[in-house]
C-alpha cells in the first residue's frame, strides 16, 4: 500500500491526511521534511531550535489539516509558511535575530550527491536555477529581503539596523520582489 | 509613493515577507479584502516570495525527528479510529428530513470510472474497477463522482454540487453492514467540485456523502446526496 500511496499527488495525500490516514501523512513528511526542515535551519541557525519548530509544525499539520485548501497553493508552499511563520515568531521570541547564514554547519547533515533521489535531483536543479534569479538581484535589495524572510526582522527594525528610512526598506522590499519575479520567469 | 492610487500598497511586499508586526498584518489584511490593488500586488509578491527557500542549501531532517513526530501521529490516528468505531456501533437509522422526500428511483449514472493519480501513476498491472455512483437528483447539475482506488486506500472526487450553506460541509460515511461511520469531510469549490480521502475502504459495501450543518455529527441527518455501492 505504501508503495501507491507514495505515486499520490500531495493534494490527493492531503485528503487520506484529513481522513486521519497516518501512512499518507508519512509521505507527505517523507516528501516535504527535508526543504522545510533546511528552511528552519537556516532560519535558526541551530538543530535543536530547527527540529522544535518542524516538529511544531508538521505536528500542527496532522491535527489542522482541514487547514489546507488547494486552491490556495501547493502543499509545499503551505508548508513553508507555517515553518516559517513559526520561526519567525521563535526568532522574535527569542529576540535572537540573525541574517548570518545557518551558524553550525557540522550539526546539520548536508545531503551529499551520492545520497540524492531523483526527486532531490530535481530539486537540486531547480534550486540552483532560483539562486542564480536571486543573487542577481541589487546587494541592497537582496539584503532588505534576506533580513525580513530569513531574518524574521520587521521592516521597523531593518531599518534601524540598516540606518535607512522606513519607506526605503519598504521600496527596496518591493522593487527587490518585482526584480526577483522577472528573474524567476527568465530562467522558468 | 503610490502604485495605482493606493498608499497600502507599499505594505504587500513586507506583509509577503513576514516582516509586519501582528498588529499590521491583521490591519493589512482587513484592507485587503477591499482593495484589488493591493490584492493584486500580494498575490504576486507571495508567489515570488514561496521560491525563497528553494535556493536554499539542502539539509537532511534528523531520523529521530521523524520518529518522533510519526509516533505522535500513529498514537492519535489510533485513538480516532477507536472513538469512530465505538460511536458506529448504533444502529443505522434516518432522522425526518428536513427536506421534500428524494427520489432516487431514476439514477443518474456518475462517471464509470476508476480514475488514475498521482505523478505519472500507472495502473496498467491491474484490471481497472467500474464504480457506479447514485446520485441525488435533486443535487443534480450535471453531478458526477467517481472513486479512485488503488488496493484499500480511495480517493472520491466529485463535481457539480451544490454549493454549501454557512458551516456547512459535505460528510463522507462508510457502510460496512454495521451503520455509517464517519470518515472525512469536505467542501465544495466555487466550481462545484470537491474529493475527500477514504483511508481505508477493505470490507466497505457503501460509501455515502451527506450534506450536514456542521462536522460534529455521528450519523447521517439527511438522505445521501452520493451514493457509491461497492459490493
């Protein structure tokens, strides 16, 4: 049963999930874990505070799911916005704010070549493809944007760390999106 | 500075990045149910925005972690089950309907059909299964169900239904010759459409779908608006 569970679109997963299937949610984690699991991490610069809020969150997905509606997006990006939601409020909790890159590189186990699946692969690829789209973008829009998403930093305090005026973050936030946007549909 | 006349709409691209406090993301988002401009600029942005963590570097979540989480939700999908089939163990009965009687005598064949899903599936190792589905005429506008199974686990989907009321829901039973038990619940889309999962469909001689005023119902209150006869 497993093996045609895991040949299951996510939203037809989504609904076995709502119905209270734990093996179909087992491959929603299977599938997903990894990129929201990497998300919190860089986040959080720290396994322990990362694995707490995937916990959190994949948790809060079992017991919510009737909180997914697919015409609002794929179940992956659903994801991320939980994920991210909650390490934005741990982030400000903590007031432990950083746009350093994830602090403990030893800690986490980065996926190796040799270890991917052919789903990796493409992710690999398509991941490459998006960062090439965002180191393109201008340093100082790029940085507005790395302090807010990755950060978890209002757009108060970017400017306060950046000594700028409130309304350039918010301009260099939005012309760093469009910017990013039409990156993304060249390289689509 | 305005894009298009609305000085909110400076605020979408933070709001997109999670970069407003909790207080102006509940304001922003009041201002945008009434503002297409701004709703326009979110939607775009919050497509931008989802690619962000793609770039990142991949790390492999922790075994342990997954243990764990999985182990939370084996004990309380047990749990579920074991409450469900204690409450299914009344015998199967109609409450007076609050609508004029159904007649089902003329059945509108849904589709025949044992759809295929999933990412490039294939069923072609088994002989595909006919499901003919019953369908309330009264619900009728070009009302269609079909049932995807593949070994116990099921996937309804369905279309042209009417459209549900505030709190309303459409509720999926399973009939193993005991009485419904509940299983999922599902809404319509605004085109009519809707699926539900069916965990676990071995020794199930009918699937029904009601259409109930809330989920906290443990049998049906109205005649099915869908029927799917496995036997």
């Amino acid at each position: 049963m497993r093996r045609r569970l895991t040949l299951m679109a996510d939203e037809d997963l989504m609904s076995l999930v709502q119905a209270g299937d734990a093996a179909a949610f087992e491959v929603v984690y299977d599938r997903h874990a990894d990129p929201v699991y990497s998300l919190a991490y860089r986040m959080l610069g720290a396994r322990a505070a990362a694995e707490d809020v995937v916990q959190e969150a994949f948790t809060a997905v079992w017991r919510k799911s009737h909180g997914y509606r697919s015409t609002r997006g794929s179940v992956r990006n659903w994801l991320f916005g939980i994920v991210h939601h909650r390490a934005v409020d741990a982030l400000r909790r903590s007031g432990a704010h950083s746009s350093r890159r994830a602090g403990d590189e030893t800690a986490a186990q980065n996926l190796a070549a040799d270890e991917l699946t052919e789903v990796e692969v493409l992710r690999r690829s398509e991941a490459s493809a998006v960062r090439g789209a965002v180191d393109r973008l201008p340093t100082d829009q790029l940085r507005v944007i790395e302090l807010a998403y990755f950060g978890g930093f209002t757009h108060v305090e970017i400017a306060d760390v950046l000594e700028i005026p409130l309304g350039t973050v918010k301009g260099r936030m939005r012309l760093g999106l469009d910017k990013l946007r039409q990156n993304l549909l060249e390289v689509a | 500075m305005t894009r298009e006349g609305c000085d909110q709409v400076e605020e979408a691209a933070a709001f997109a990045l999670g970069s407003l406090t909790e207080l102006e993301n509940q304001v922003f988002e009041r201002h945008v149910m009434g503002c297409e401009t701004c709703a326009r600029e979110l939607r775009e942005f919050r497509a931008t925005v989802e690619a962000l963590p793609v770039a990142l570097p991949q790390y492999r979540a922790p075994a342990a972690l997954k243990d764990e989480i999985m182990s939370t939700v084996r004990q309380e999908a047990a749990r579920s089950l074991a409450g469900e089939t204690r409450a299914s163990q009344r015998r199967f009965g109609w409450r007076p309907s609050r609508r004029p009687a159904l007649a089902l005598g003329a059945l509108a064949t849904g589709a025949l059909m044992l759809g295929s899903y999933g990412i490039g599936a294939s069923l072609s190792e088994e002989e595909p299964q006919v499901v003919q589905a019953a369908v309330d005429p009264a619900h009728l506008r070009g009302a269609r169900a079909s049932l995807a199974r593949a070994d116990d686990v099921a996937v309804l989907r369905a279309s042209g239904l009417r459209p549900l009321g505030a709190g309303e829901v459409y509720v999926v039973w399973l009939d193993r010759g005991e009485g419904p038990v509940y299983v999922s619940s599902f809404n319509v889309r605004p085109d009519g459409s809707g699926q539900a999962g069916v965990p676990d469909v071995a020794g199930v001689r009918r699937i029904m779908v009601t259409r109930e005023a809330s989920t906290a119902v443990r049998q049906p209150t109205e005649r099915p608006v869908l029927t799917v006869d496995l036997t």
